[in-house]
C-alpha cells in the first residue's frame, strides 16, 4: 500500500531532506520537521513559497504526482502587488509566453484572504501607496517558478505564495511546519 505524507512548507525551508547548497551555514530542510524514513518528495516548493508538500515512499505514486506528463493540477493562493483586472486574469486563463514558451491555460480568479492564514516569517513587505490582491491560481504544468514568473508576466509581482492543493490532496487546516498521513485516493 501506498504511504502519503502531507506538509505545510514553512517559507524559507528546502523541499528536501538535505542541503547541498554552497552557502556558509545550512539552510533548513524537510529533515527538521518530518523524521519519517523512505519518503521523498513527490515535486518541490520553491524555498520562498509556502504550503502543500505532498510526500510518499512509492517511487510509481510519486511520478504519477510530480511527472508533467500526468498533469496534475495543482493551486495556489497567490498574494500580489497590483489590482488584477479582466485583463490580466484572461490573459492568466489564456496561457501566457514566458522565456521558456507558451505556458498552458490555467484556472484564475480573485479570492478572498484564505482564512485563517497564519502570519508569516518575516512580514511579507507592504507599501501603503500600492494595493495588494489574492488569487487562486490552478495549473497542471510544474516549470520553475511558474506562477510567480505568470503574475509577473501580467503587471502583478507576487508577494506570498501557499499551494493550497496537489490533485485532490488538500492543505485544509494544516499549520507550517505540521505534517499528517493521509490516503493515496487524496483524504
């Protein structure tokens, strides 16, 4: 049977179980918060994004997550500098040109603030003469830092971003740097 961990990424943490960076002190891992031996991560968070990490210790479960030939969606709530307007939520829906090419349409609409949402450290950095917005943002691509470089694309650099859901895998009420056992069917 097929074994799934659940994890909320703080911001800052590696999405793997080492550093192999260069820098002079080690940068904190998936190894400080899950001690659980054979899980991997089934794709990777960038390390200043938040949220869903989906892990397991089946080499087939994980290509089936992370591979982009299964295109799995997943979500995102995407804080950003700017006020979205339809124009630039089509052209997120449409698909947008990157440097790498065409990305494929996603899924985008304003939301509220998720509630609740914890604070996070350090303070994302505000200006009171610049506005902010959330999104929800669904793709089934994985490029490096996809969503940000599309919000950017459109006029709206993101300030925070949580992945909320991973197929049917949800963050729900799960607090940074907490982690849960969870069913491959994605309970």
């Amino acid at each position: 049977m097929n074994r799934v961990i659940l994890f909320n990424k703080p911001f800052g943490v590696l999405s793997q179980f080492t550093d192999k960076g260069t820098e002079g002190s080690p940068r904190p891992t998936l190894s400080a918060y899950i001690d659980e031996k054979g899980f991997y991560p089934a794709g990777r968070l960038d390390r200043d994004s938040e949220g869903l990490m989906v892990l397991t210790d089946t080499g087939p479960l994980q290509a089936r997550i992370s591979h982009p030939k299964y295109k799995l969606a997943k979500t995102y709530w995407v804080q950003v500098e700017g006020t979205p307007d339809e124009q630039a939520l089509a052209a997120l829906r449409s698909g947008v040109t990157l440097k790498d090419g065409k990305t494929a349409p996603a899924k985008a609409r304003l939301m509220d603030p998720p509630d609740p949402l914890w604070d996070r450290d350090p303070p994302v950095r505000f200006r009171k003469s610049v506005p902010d917005a959330w999104l929800e943002i669904t793709i089934t691509e994985g490029r490096n830092r996809q969503v940000r470089r599309m919000t950017a694309h459109v006029g709206l650099p993101t300030l925070r971003l949580i992945r909320a859901r991973v197929g049917d895998w949800e963050l729900h009420k799960l607090q940074p740097g907490a982690w849960r056992f969870s069913s491959e069917l994605g309970r």
